[in-house]
C-alpha cells in the first residue's frame, strides 16, 4: 500500500485539512524529545498552527529515547502524520505538517545534540512520561543508582536520559556563545517546570559548576499545564483511515476535540504567537493542581477499577451509573482540596471531563491510563488524600482508588484475565505484596513504601483503615461490587 508523504498530499479527499505552508521554507526552531502519539497530538498541532498561521520558524526535529518505532512510521512519510479528531459521530482529518524529521537518539546522539545546539533551536519540549526525569515520585531527589543516570553521571558523550541530552546541549551551547534554549516540561508532574530544571541542574553540577550557573541564571524551564486525551493508535484505526484517505498512514493519532496548553510566562529566547489552544500565564500551578486531580486522579481511579472488572474502555466504565456516583464523589473530595484559577469554573469544567470521558468513539483503554502507577499516584490521590486529611476531611471514593492500584498489582482481574503490570516499581512491589500474608500486610507494606507513598500520609491510621476496608473488598467481591457501594440507595 503507498504510504503518505509530501508526493500524495494532492491527492487525498478534499475534506482532508492540510498544511497550507510550504514545508521547504520551515526552520527547525522546536527539537522535541519523547515523540509519541501524544506529542503529536498536542505540541505539535499547536506548533503547526504557528506554521499555518506564516511564523515558519517552528518546524519540529523530533527525538525517540529509546527505540525506532516512530522513526520507521514516520520518516517514510516526510513526517506527515494524520490527526484524527473524533467526537461522537464527527470525525475530522487533519494532516500536521510540521515535524521535519525523527532521530533516534541511542543511534545518533551527537545528531540530537547537535539539533538541539543549533542557532535555530529556540524550544525544547519533553513528553518523556513521569519516569523519564529520573527524580524520585516521592521526594523529587535524583534517583542516582538508576542505571541511566549514573551513566550520565559519569559521562555526557553519549547520554542516555532526557536531562543529560539537555545538559550536553546547552554545554555546547554556551561554548558556542549561544544563548539556551527554553525547555519545556509536557508532562503530568506538578511543578513539571521546576522538576526538568532541578534534574538538569543538578546533573550539570556534577559535570560542571560554570555550566549549572549559568543555565541557572540564563535558562528557562516553565511549568506547563499540558491536556488533551490521545488513546493509542490501534492496527483497526489505521486499516479504518487508510480506507478513508487512499494511502497508508502508520503515524496517525486520534484523539479528541478538546485542547490545552497552559504555559508559564518564562521563555529566555523567542516563542511562537500561539493560537487557540494555548494560555501564557504567570501561575500555572492552579491549572496543574486542577486537572492533575479532577482528571488524572479520575482517569487513575476508572482505570483500575475498570480494569480489575474487566471492562476496557473508559466510556464503556463510565455507562455504570455506580461508577459516574464513584467519579462525582471523588470530585466532590478532590475539588476542596484546589486553589482553581479564578478563569475556571469547577463546576463547568467537572460536567466538560464527563462529557470527554464519555466520548464513545475515543475508545480509551483502561490499560493504557493503568500503566505506571507508582509514578502517577502521588500527584493523582495521594497529594489529594493528604490535603483532605490535614482538613479532617473524608477520603472514601480517592482511597478506593488508591486499594484499586494495590490491588491491580496481582496481575489478574476478577475475572481471573492476566494483565502485566507496566511500571517501573513493579518487580519490588511484587516482591513486597508477595512477602504479605494478609491484607493488612499488603496495605502496610505499601503504606511502608516512601518511593510513592510520603511517610506522613503512609503513617497515617485513618488511611490505613480505609484501604484495608476497601482492599478486603477488592479482593473478596471484586471490583463491580466495590464500585456498587456507590450506588444511590
Ligand atoms: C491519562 C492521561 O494515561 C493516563 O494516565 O490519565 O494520559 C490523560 O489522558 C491526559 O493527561 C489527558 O490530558
């Protein structure tokens, strides 16, 4: 089957939206480390409204950490992708022009640290995922004997992390009388900002005390508020649109109408005029804290609920009465726990994350949002579970979700389907949950567990209760009869 590029562009349907800008005139201003479908979902839309609306500076040279998947679908495409939007019974096409070419970084370091040293880079934007900034979930310190790291540690010639890419960029950077670029955070950490400046820094400054002050004093690392729900892309999604477009697109992403991105104001260099979809703000912290626990800690509760009763997709979830009284009580806990911005309307923004979650045609998987829990959970419920607790408030739905998370550990549902636990704390999890006879066992070892769960709140006896009640449970009647406890009576 032809696959998509530059050459076919012509000849897709007319309703096909497509670059209006010539792509031979754009210059790479943006280097992107972590390109997977989210990124091409959401930055990169973003940027290629930049391109269309004629700032050609903001082409995008993009970065796989790890393997060549991405490259393979895309530079056989000129980097063209399709985003498909779909909302109930709408779907719009649209092709985004505006990544110009993939690197693997473990093939071609010196290509990407190159790309990222370059006069036209002004952006580096990061969706490396919560794990990828090798700062400890709990406490935010380097986790120094993470096999990546301490290579990075020891020598930046050919780095093997998102922050030693950075911090050998801007070495060369400043050696060639550059000024840096502005890093920018796309992940769902609080203070994502400060967290990518304080692993770089901290890295530079064991390779380089003038190098760490300088980024220190000429740098920027704004925090950022990133949203917009992109399932991953399924083999039937690309067999549907290949049928629609005429040629084969092994880039695509789906996703949903609904975008945002909410960027502190702190650039060191030039930024694009942005366009619907993005807000400059000089507090991003109240954006963050909002969605990180209205939808993250929603989405994390559904996921483990769902998945440990078998069901796969959030709406399909969701089409239980018990569990929309499960999510509104878990915003009923989580919501007075937030400073929100004085632009969002909680109560309008609660009734919106319904309506997406409820996107029938999104075919969000469960599993998908259940990976790398111990990374998640912190910002999702715990933080949230604590604040409730410093105000003596209840934290019955937040803590079922939380026993959900232990419990998905086991590897099964309760239909006795084996799942794999994706997260890199599950081998010492596993080992700690088999070492525990019983369930008070199983809830205190994680309890115990600082990497996740901060010593204050894993002290706590009222949360400890909770969780053993709702574990027991879990494990006795399952997930469905958990969630019918939510049932109005
Ligand atoms: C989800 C997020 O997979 C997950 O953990 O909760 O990716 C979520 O879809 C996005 O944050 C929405 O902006």
């Amino acid at each position: 089957m032809t696959r998509l590029s530059s050459q076919m562009l012509a000849a897709l349907p007319a309703d096909v939206i497509r670059p209006n800008y010539d792509r031979s005139q754009v210059k790479p201003g943006v280097v992107h480390l972590g390109i997977g479908a989210f990124h091409r979902a959401h930055q990169a839309v973003l940027f290629d409204d930049a391109l269309n609306a004629g700032d050609l500076r903001w082409g995008i040279t993009a970065a796989s950490l790890r393997s060549p998947a991405v490259r393979n679908q895309m530079v056989p495409q000129d980097g063209l992708y399709t985003m498909l939007v779909r909302d109930g019974g709408s779907e719009q096409a649209r092709i985004v022009g505006a990544v110009q070419d993939v690197i693997v970084a473990p093939r071609a370091p010196q290509a990407l640290i190159a790309a990222m040293a370059a006069p036209d880079t002004h952006i580096v934007t990061l969706t490396i995922t919560e794990k990828g900034y090798k700062l400890d979930p709990a406490t935010g310190a380097l986790i120094e004997d993470d096999a990546q790291l301490a290579a990075d540690l020891l020598s930046l010639e050919q780095p093997q992390t998102a922050p030693g890419y950075i911090v050998a960029a801007l070495a060369r950077r400043k050696a060639a009388g550059l000024p840096p670029f502005t890093a920018i955070s796309c992940d769902n950490l609080p203070h994502n900002g400060t967290r990518l400046r304080n692993a770089v820094l901290a890295l530079a400054r064991r390779h380089d005390a003038a190098l760490a002050e300088w980024i220190a004093a000429e740098g920027a690392f704004p925090e950022t508020m990133v949203d917009r729900i992109v399932p991953a892309t399924t083999p039937d999604d690309i067999a549907a649109l290949t049928m629609r477009l005429g040629v084969e697109d092994q880039a695509m992403v789906k996703t949903e109408p609904f975008i945002q991105w909410v960027i502190e104001d702190d650039f060191c260099g030039p930024r694009p005029d942005f366009g619907a979809g993005v807000q400059i703000t000089a507090a991003v912290a109240p954006w963050e804290e909002a969605k990180l626990r209205l939808l993250n800690g929603a989405h994390s509760g559904i996921a483990y609920l769902g998945g440990l009763a078998a069901i796969d997709y959030v709406h399909d979830v969701l089409a239980l009465p018990e569990a929309r009284i499960f999510v509104e009580t878990l915003w009923d806990e989580a919501e007075t726990t937030l400073s929100p911005p004085a632009e969002l309307d909680v109560a309008a923004y609660r009734r919106e994350l319904m309506a997406r979650f409820d996107n029938p045609t999104l075919r969000h998987r469960t599993h998908q949002i259940a990976m790398d829990g111990s990374q998640k959970l912190p910002q999702r419920l715990l933080a949230t579970i604590a604040a409730r607790i410093e105000t003596g408030q209840g934290i019955d739905a937040l803590s079922l979700a939380v026993a959900a998370w232990i419990r998905w550990q086991v590897g099964h549902d309760d239909l006795g389907n084996l799942h794999v636990v994706d997260d890199p704390l599950a081998v010492p999890i596993a080992a700690m949950l088999g070492a525990a006879a019983t369930t008070q066992d199983r809830v205190a070892a994680i309890l115990a567990f600082d990497a996740v769960v901060p010593p204050a709140l894993g002290a706590n006896p009222l949360f400890r209760d909770i969780l053993v009640r709702w574990l027991t449970i879990l494990e006795i009647y399952g997930a469905r009869a958990a969630l019918e406890t939510f049932r109005p009576n």
